[in-house]
C-alpha cells in the first residue's frame, strides 16, 4: 500500500532472482561448451582435410555462417567458369573453321 515490502515478498523476490540467476548461468556454460565442442569438431575436420584452420573467405576462424559457405561456393564455381572460359578463348583462337580471322 505505502511502498513497503514484506520480508516474506522479498525473499520470495530474491529466491526468484536467485533461480533466474542460476538457469541463466547453467545456459551460459552449456553454450560455451557447445561452441568448444563444434570449435573442436571443426579443427578436427580441418586436420583431416589438411588445413590448419577453417577459414571463411575474407573471415576468421570458425565464423563460417551458411552465407559465408555459399559465398566461398559461388566464389569457386565463378573461378572454375572463368578457368573454362579461359580454355575455350585459347580453342576458339586457334580454330581456323570459320571463326574470326579463320577460313569461312
């Protein structure tokens, strides 16, 4: 009524805040132990696959996100056409049947 509280109410206050407390913490650890379990899992990887540290491109260590992963995908593919798109230029240059500068 006048702003005063029970002792009764604030204990029952601080036991709430103290289990709030207690979840939050146990949430807490339990994230960083899955972040140094994929963390291990992805150095793991890499050892296998013969790479030091994973790297996302132009990103850190074990920031790889599903965008970054599509991102270094797409990057791949682009080197990969531009490589064919090389190799066809060399062909087309020194085909003489009916190109530019060829037999027609």
């Amino acid at each position: 009524m006048f702003g005063l509280t029970t002792t009764r109410r604030l204990e029952q206050e601080l036991l709430a805040a103290h289990a709030e407390n207690t979840r939050l913490r146990d949430e807490r650890d339990t994230a960083l132990e899955e972040r140094d379990a994929f963390k291990t899992a992805a150095q793991t990887a890499a050892r296998i696959a013969g790479q030091s540290e994973v790297y996302a491109e132009g990103g850190r260590p074990g920031k790889q996100t599903p965008l970054t992963v599509d991102l270094a995908r797409s990057r791949e593919q682009a080197r990969a056409l531009d490589k064919r798109l090389a190799e066809l230029e060399v062909i087309n240059q020194r085909c003489t049947c009916g190109g530019p500068g060829g037999a027609t």
